[in-house]
C-alpha cells in the first residue's frame, strides 16, 4: 500500500529491483509511483511498463479470470487486509478469487473481514504444526517441501495443497502423483497438456473398468461389492494387475 492508501501490485516491497529507485512502496504516493518505469530492468521489450494499482487489475481481469491475490504485509500498512478485500467486493471477485500470505495474522484479519473468501497459508518450509490452523483453507508450499504424507494429512482435513513454482515438466508429473490439487506455474501451457492428458488417461481406465464389468457380469446380473473391489484395485494399480495375472 502506498503512501496515500492505494493498494499496488508489485512483488518487492522494495523497489529498487525492478525501478531502479531506492524506496518502499509505502514510502512514496501512488502518483510517485505511476512516473516509474518497471520493465526494463527485465527486457528493453517492455520498457515503460508502470506498476498498477490493484483496482487497476481488477478492472482488467473482472470476467475474464479467477485471481489468487497475495497480500504482504506491513506494520506500516495496518489497512492493507481491509482496503484489499473491499476492492474485491466491490468488483465481485468474491466467489472468484483467493486470498495468500505468508503471514498467518493476515489470514486472519481476512477471515474476520470475508469469511466467505479461501484463504492460503504460504509455506517456504511444509515443517510444524499447521494442519489445523483454522484460518487457512489449503496451503501454498514450495514444491522440494511437498511429500505424500503432507499432502495426505492436508486432505484428512478437507483441505489442499498448492505446489509452487513448476516449471518443468518431471516436476509438475510429480505433484501430479503426490496428490497436490493446484500447480503454481510460469508455463500453464505445459501443466495444462498435462492435465488434459491425465484426464484422457483417466477417461480410458473408466472405460476399461465399463467394459471389465460388462464383459463377466452383463448388466442384468448382480455385482458384488467384492467384485467391484477387485476392479477398483486393476484400476488403480494395472501393472499389478498384470503381474498377477
């Protein structure tokens, strides 16, 4: 949040990395802010870009997209949690965004202002006791953190698991297969082929299984609940399957 009580979208605090100006954000007016130029740190190609407010963004994306809005706290800005979920409601990302932090007491504050809106709890290291911590619907976790048994005590209580940052394709097919519900990625275009062929893959086994079921037990004949075990574990486990047989 700026000096004068706008609320930006920029990943430093600091903006010296991406300005070239030695200030915090809350150090300058949002006016100060717009006058600099934050792309060519990154790229002659995109020279002149300027940091937005988040209403501004808001504006742009209102329709189009869902939004994962990550809040970075500061003593410097005690309105920063109310100023942001107004601007939500008032653009009605209610039921279209979530809400992140790395800090816990952020969480909360949302919680008590928009308890209708998920929250993320931010975790470099998945260590500690923070399964139940009630105000965080799923949990943000660096993915060389994530294993099986996180992500499996995350899910034994209703909540998930977001894997950041993939950007290779080995590491998106093992989060895959650990069970994390949502990538954090640079490249949706890879995760997406991933997904899309996953759910093929997925679409075929059903079919297998219709098929299975039909071929020994005609659908005017009673399955039995043993049976349909036996299906379920081909399903899950073919090569097993196959190795039996």
């Amino acid at each position: 949040m700026t000096q004068d009580g706008v609320a930006v979208v920029t990943h430093d605090t600091n903006l010296r990395r991406c300005t070239g100006k030695n200030a915090k954000v809350y150090d300058l007016t949002f006016a100060e802010i717009e006058q600099l130029d934050a792309g060519s740190w990154f790229s002659t190609r995109f020279a002149g870009t300027r940091i937005p407010s988040l209403e501004e963004v808001l504006q742009l994306c209102q329709g189009k997209i869902d939004l994962n809005v990550e809040i970075k706290p500061s003593a410097a800005t005690p309105t920063l949690e109310a100023e942001t979920v107004r601007l939500l409601r008032e653009y009605g990302f209610e039921g279209h965004c979530v809400i992140t932090s790395q800090s816990y007491e952020t969480l909360h504050k949302v919680k008590e202002l928009a308890p209708d809106i998920p929250t993320g709890y931010i975790l470099a290291l998945g260590v500690g006791n923070y399964y139940d911590l009630p105000d965080a619907d799923f949990f943000s976790v660096e993915t060389t953190f994530i294993t099986s048994g996180m992500v499996n005590q995350i899910h034994l209580r209703g909540k998930t698991v977001s894997a950041w940052t993939i950007d290779r394709e080995e590491d998106a097919k093992h989060m895959m297969e650990l069970g994390a519900d949502d990538l954090i990625t640079d490249k949706p275009d890879m995760v997406n082929e991933l997904l899309s062929q996953n759910a093929e893959m997925d679409t075929t086994l059903l079919s297998l299984r219709d098929a299975i079921q039909n071929w020994f037990f005609p659908s005017d004949e009673e399955v039995s609940d043993s049976v349909e075990e036996v299906i379920e574990d081909v399903i899950e486990d073919p090569e097993e399957f196959l190795d039996a047989a």
